[in-house]
C-alpha cells in the first residue's frame, strides 16, 4: 500500500479535518503532485520523521546553493550588462567627417592697437593711471594672456566686463590675413582662407576654425545672443549628424569629409606670424600656434587639449579616428543606475530589468545651451551654470544667456578656485556612483568620434628656398612661418561596438540550468506553486466554508 494518502483523504481532512488536519492535508495534497525533486517524500504519510529531516535538510541546501548562484548570476546581468569590442567590418574614412581643427595664434593682439607689456607694466611696476580704452582692453586681455598666472592677488580689474567686450577684442586681435598665407584642402587647389575659416571665441581669445557646425546647429536659439562671437558657415549640416552619419554619398556635403588618406586628401595650411606683434608676457616662451582637433559637432576648448605648431617648423598630423557606436538593443537599457532614492515604485520594477549602459543617445539628453548633446558640450554647459552659481558670472568665451553677467579680470580667483571645486565635486559623485544627483552627469555619447593625432616636425628654411627660387627677401620680411599638414593615416579603420553582453535571454537560461540542475524545476513548476497558492486554496476554503 502507498505511504501517499490518497485524493479522497486529503479531500476530507481539507473539507471537515480540524485547521491543523486541513493545513497539513493541503501541504500533502501539493508534495503528492509537485514535479519539484525531494518534495514528495515531505508529504507521506507513516515517514519516519528522520527521513523528513533528512529530505527538509537536503531540499533547503539545495535552494540556498541553487539561490547563492542565482544572485552571482543576477549581479554580472546587473553590474557588466555591456561590453564593448571591435566591429565586424571596418569603417572607411570618407563615412566620418574630416576633423574640425580650430587654430589660436599665440599673439593674443595687435601691439599697434594694444601694448599689453607695456601697459601691464604700467599697471603693475610703475602704478601709473591708464586711459579707460586701456583699462578696458586690460581687463579683457588679463583672463586671455599668460601673464595671469602670475598674479596671485590681482589689484586690477572689475568684476564685471560689458557687452561690447567682443567687439573691443576683435578691435586688437589678430584677422584671418595676418596668419594665413595659403590653404589646400584634398585635390582642390589654392583655397582662400578666409573662407574656410572662421572667427570663434575661445578662452585663448580669437581664433579661427575649420569644418564646424554652424552656431545655430549647435546652440540652441535661447544661447544665440548678441555680444558673442559664434561660428558662421555658409552652409549647413543638414546630410550629417553624429548617430546616423551621413545621408547621402555626395562628397561635397557639410561637414566636409576628405576622400583618402596621405596628404594629398588632407589639409595642408602655410601659416605666418608678424614679428612686430611677439609679446612674451601675453604668449608666454613660445611663439606659434596652439592647434586643437575636435568633432565638428563640438564647441573647440584648447586648453583641455592642443599641440603646438612653433615657428620655422613643418608640422605632420597623422589623424586615426577613434569610433565608439552603440547596438539598437542596448536602447532599452537605462543610460544610468537609478538610486533607490531617485525612483518611483515602477522604476525600481522597470531598472531591474534595464540595467545601465553608460552613454546618452541624443534624444536622451536635452541641454540648456546646445542642440545636441556631446559629453565636452555638456560638461562646458555644466561649468558655466557652476561658474555662474559660485561667483555669480560666467567667463567671456562660455555660453550663456544674454542677460548672465560676464566675469571681469576681478573675478580671476574666483573661476580658478571653482574649477578645482567642480573637480572634487565630479570625482566624489563618480566615486559614491550618484549620477542621478548629479549637477553634471555627463555621461558619453552613445555614438562618437575622437581624432588621435601622431605628430612629427622638422626644421624649416624659407630663406633657403626663396634663394633658390630667386624670390625677393621682402616676402618674408617682418613675418615668421610654419606650415601645417592635417591628413588621415590610413583609409579604413576599425570602429569599437557597446552591445549587450550578458542579456535578459541569457539571464533567464541560466537562472533555468541551475533550478533544474538543483531541484528539477522548470517553468510548469513555478506556475504550479502559484496555483496551489491561488486557485486550488480558495477551491479548497470555498468547499471547507460549504461544510460548515
């Protein structure tokens, strides 16, 4: 005879058995039809209690085991969702737009408009008054010129410079003519420079850029102001954005792009300096060009990162692209890990299952002061919102709204002490992982491009060559030169790729493997619980109730 009691025993200790009988006759009733191992032997009926424990004991090992490998399971989908390799085919370089290179002269202004030693001098040696052209051109000059550095408590200057500062700059700085002699770019021939680049504000004052975005491509309308210097092309991107690439195979489309690689298909530019406008106090020891490559989507900001192009020297660029794009599943994943404290009830359910991936696609971002979202725009916007919160201004070159005051020479100290402010901010949320609470959070772009440069330089002689070509000297007179070649080093190269690593599908069969390795559950299994749990326990209180 079976030790399991039969239906219709168990029907009758659930429907008139006293509660403790009934309890243990709905357990019996589950353990004698369960499909999960080892449950059954827990429900017979005349078991030796030691063979019960002996089973309790083996059943609840095997979960706990069954569950310590659940969890790792769950924290590598949780924690490493993403990984990112090669693709699977490479990337020619004509489906990339050509760099953006943005030039600042290190001849911060005309000496016959603005003698900055001199009136530096004036200021700071000899106390003497200055007119009020020159202490304004002073105030604006001091947070440009090197000479900065060297002014632990500047006396000078207001805490505030006016409108027109951009106009009164432009007024002593250098023009496009008095740096650039000849421009090539791939198989075109003679270039007029003036033409393919444009005058934009920086931090290192005026300077002149190449294959950029119009500013009304990337600012918004509310950062469009007067009293800003923005980059104005004649011809807009509408072929190209930074997700979908181009749009259509036409060579001739905005942002330019070149054909090939070498030097032939890059950009060659002759660059000249006039001597009677060296100033070392503004520029420093070394006179020449600061040169920064940078997508033409970005706003340009030479001091995180340029090379030198010095006088007398020919400057090779040999530019390998680095890629990083993003697989379409990885869009349903959370760009960032949601803090229990930033979530609702539904993203907590939904973040269980969208892990984070670490990059915004553009839609996901919206900022202040730009169309589009980049992570050096976005960290830019988040410096001037800190600048502004911190010392109530923003620095000339920074977007802002058109009524945001701008910082004067006055407020020097203040700007240095809330860049290193912001640093220790950034590194402390990065090393606590609040990116939710973040003032910033600039997180990449899920698609984007870097420009690596290998340089190499060698000496120059124009003296040489203007004596072989029987050239009048009067040519190089009063001017010193560099020449600069911008090419890609080779003509296909391989993109990087974020996919998913380890997926919801690949969760979900591992999670399977071990229940059925450890207890022989499958899904029938679990919705047979949930069965006995609902349906069959209110049959059964519903026939005990019809009794009584």
């Amino acid at each position: 005879m079976s030790d399991s009691p039969t239906e219709k025993e168990v029907r009758q200790k659930i429907r008139s058995g006293r509660f403790r009988t009934a309890i243990w006759g709905f357990f019996s009733d589950y353990c004698n039809n369960s499909t999960i191992h080892g449950v059954r032997y827990l429900g017979e009926r005349r078991r030796p209690w030691i063979e019960r424990v002996w089973w309790l004991v083996i059943f609840v090992i095997s979960i706990s085991v069954c569950s310590l490998l659940i969890w790792s399971s769950w924290k590598k989908w949780d924690d490493t969702p993403v990984i990112v390799t090669f693709a699977d085919k490479s990337t020619f370089v004509w489906q990339i737009p050509f760099p953006a290179v943005t030039i600042c002269p290190e001849i911060k202004v005309r000496r016959e408009s603005f003698n900055f030693t001199k009136v530096f001098k004036k200021v700071f040696k000899e106390r003497e008054n200055l007119t009020l052209i020159e202490y304004n051109y002073m105030d604006i000059m001091l947070q440009i010129c090197h000479s900065r550095k060297y002014l632990t408590n500047p006396p000078f200057g207001t805490d505030r410079i006016t409108e027109d500062f951009s106009d009164q700059l432009k007024e002593i700085s250098l023009v496009s003519k008095d740096i650039f002699a000849a421009c090539y770019f791939g198989e075109d021939s003679l270039l007029d420079c003036v033409d393919i680049f444009t005058p934009i504000l920086t931090e290192e004052g005026f300077c002149f850029t190449f294959n950029t975005l119009n500013a009304s491509e990337i600012y918004n309308p509310s950062a469009l102001h007067p009293g800003y210097e923005y980059p104005i092309q004649e011809t807009e991107s509408k072929d190209w954005n930074l997700e979908e690439g181009y749009a259509t195979l036409d060579l001739t489309t905005h942002p330019q792009r070149a054909l090939g690689d070498g030097v032939r298909a890059g950009l060659y530019i002759m660059l000249q300096s006039p001597e009677k406008d060296f100033d070392y106090l503004c520029s420093g020891m070394v006179q020449g060009f600061k040169v920064h490559l940078h997508s033409p989507d970005d706003v340009p900001q030479i001091a995180r990162q340029f090379f030198s192009v010095p006088l007398k020297k020919e400057i090779m660029v040999s530019v390998k692209p680095s890629m990083i794009t993003t697989s379409e599943g990885l869009r349903a994943y959370n760009p960032i890990r949601l803090t229990k404290r930033s979530m609702h009830f539904f993203q907590m359910f939904t973040n269980s299952f969208r892990s984070r991936r670490q990059c915004y696609f553009n839609h996901e971002r919206q900022l202040k002061f730009f169309r589009n979202y980049t992570q050096k725009n976005c960290e830019l916007e988040c410096f001037s919102l800190f600048l502004l919160k911190e010392c109530g201004c923003v620095k000339f070159h920074m977007p802002r709204y058109a009524d945001t005051p701008i910082c004067g020479s006055g407020k020097i100290l203040c700007y240095q002490k809330s860049i290193g402010d912001l640093v220790l901010k950034t590194l402390e949320e990065s090393l606590q992982n609040n990116y939710t609470n973040s003032d910033c959070n600039c997180l990449p772009t899920c698609t984007s491009i870097a420009y690596d440069a290998e340089i190499s330089q060698t000496d120059m002689d124009w003296d040489k060559l203007f004596e072989s070509l029987e050239f009048p000297k009067r040519f190089l007179e009063g001017f010193q030169s560099a020449t600069l070649s911008i090419f890609f080093k080779d003509s296909q190269f391989i993109t990087s790729r974020r996919s998913e690593l380890y997926g919801l599908t690949d969760f979900v069969a591992n999670c399977g493997g071990l229940l059925g390795l450890f207890m022989g559950v499958s899904l029938l299994s679990i919705v047979e619980i949930i069965y006995f749990c609902s349906i069959r326990l209110f049959n059964n209180l519903k026939m005990r109730m019809t009794k009584n």
